[in-house]
C-alpha cells in the first residue's frame, strides 16, 4: 500500500490511522522524512519535531507495528555517525534502532549498511551490496555482496582528505533554516552551535549565499536574499 498525499499533521495521521484500521500494516516507511513533515517545521529543533516523533510513537504502539524513517545524510561532516542525519539530534534519539547506508572507502561501486544503533538488541553485523543492470538493462536491482568488515571507524566520518569542506553543511544548513522566512540571529548561532557549526564557518557561509541582517525591537534578524 503507498500513501503519499498526507502530511505528517494532525489531519495526515488521522489519514494513516484510518488506513491502519483498514489495512494490517507490519511496517510504515517514510521515505524521506523530510519530505513528510508538516509546512514551517523547523526539523532542526527538537521542541519541532518532537511531537511528530511522539504522534508516530503512538501509532507504532497502538496498531502493533514498524515505523521505518529514511534521512539524508548532511555535508557537513561529524566524528559520530548518529550525529550525520539532517535535522534534529531528537530524530535519531527516538530512533531505538538505526542504520546507515553509505559508499565503501575501499570500493566505490560497492555499497555499505552498518548499524549505528541498537537500544533493543545486539549490534549487527555490516553488510555489502550494489546496484546492477535489471533483466533489461534500464532497471537497476539490488545485488547482495555478503557480510562487510567494514565499520564506523574505516569510514572516517569526521572532516579529513577528500571530504566535503565545513562551509557546504553550513550553507545547507542556512538555507533549510531560513527557508521560510527571517530567524533571530541569537537563534541561528544556538542551532548551528548545536549541529557543531562554528561561529567562523557560519559567517562564512552568510557571506556566500549573501544572506542580509537587519535589526528589529534591538534583535538582529537575518534572512535570504530575494
């Protein structure tokens, strides 16, 4: 069953519930999240997306199943894996079990889910897989390469050689955050703070995408340009 027309709001779960009344769902995957939370919400605050979290809590207990969330990962590099996902730590603090799917250091066409979390289990083994031509050779298929060695550690998740520099994760972050209209600048710098984003790394990222700074009741606000 695919629903893809609902919001993740007080209407859209009323929608999911009364597919789940209607259906015998094991597993509910929102895919991307992002893609699925409600307008104006700031995914970067926890007091934001904490009641979505809760509401789909709720759900999972009440009709007995799965609820898989798919996040993209940022540019913007961290030395822990759980701290890679975009928008709120508190995502990935709901979460009792997480996975990451990322490129093989050691082979490019070869690709890596590792589990970076297990509150409810033992730790799983790393496995390997790729993409490969379908019978027609237009549609890719999944083709599973076995158990992988490969572990957090080999994949340098902090911001060494080759990987994106600081001010990318920065800009991205500026933009989502400003997306819908002017912020406080003290709430900025207490966000970008929090996703490990330096004061030196922020400004710069404000020159480049030209973001402009007015003041207002004594408060400094910045916002996109036009």
């Amino acid at each position: 069953m695919l629903v893809s027309d609902l919001m993740l709001d007080a209407d859209g779960l009323d929608k999911l519930r009364a597919e789940l009344d209607d259906h015998e769902i094991n597993l509910i995957i929102i895919d991307p999240l992002m893609a699925f939370m409600p307008d104006k919400t700031d995914v970067y605050r926890a007091n934001a997306v904490r009641p979505v979290l809760s509401a789909m809590k709720l759900i999972a207990e009440d009709y007995g199943c799965a609820v898989l969330f798919v996040r993209h990962l940022t540019k913007m590099k961290h030395d822990k894996a759980i701290y890679q996902g975009g928008g709120s730590i508190d995502f990935i603090g709901a979460a009792r079990s997480a996975l990451l799917v990322t490129a093989n250091p050691e082979e490019e066409e070869q690709k890596v889910v590792l589990h970076i979390k297990h509150n409810v289990g033992p730790k799983g083994t790393s496995w390997a897989y790729r993409l490969t031509g379908g019978p027609d050779e237009s549609l890719p298929r999944v083709q599973w390469d076995g158990p992988s060695p490969v572990t957090i550690k080999d994949l340098a998740m902090g911001n060494k050689s080759g990987s994106p520099p600081p001010r990318d994760g920065a800009v991205e972050f500026l933009r989502t955050f400003l997306k819908d209209g002017p912020r406080k600048a003290a709430e900025i710098d207490k966000v970008a703070d929090q996703a490990g984003i330096t004061q030196r790394t922020l400004s710069r990222a404000k020159k480049r995408l030209g973001i402009e700074s007015s003041q207002k009741r004594r408060e400094w606000w910045w916002r996109l340009p036009d």
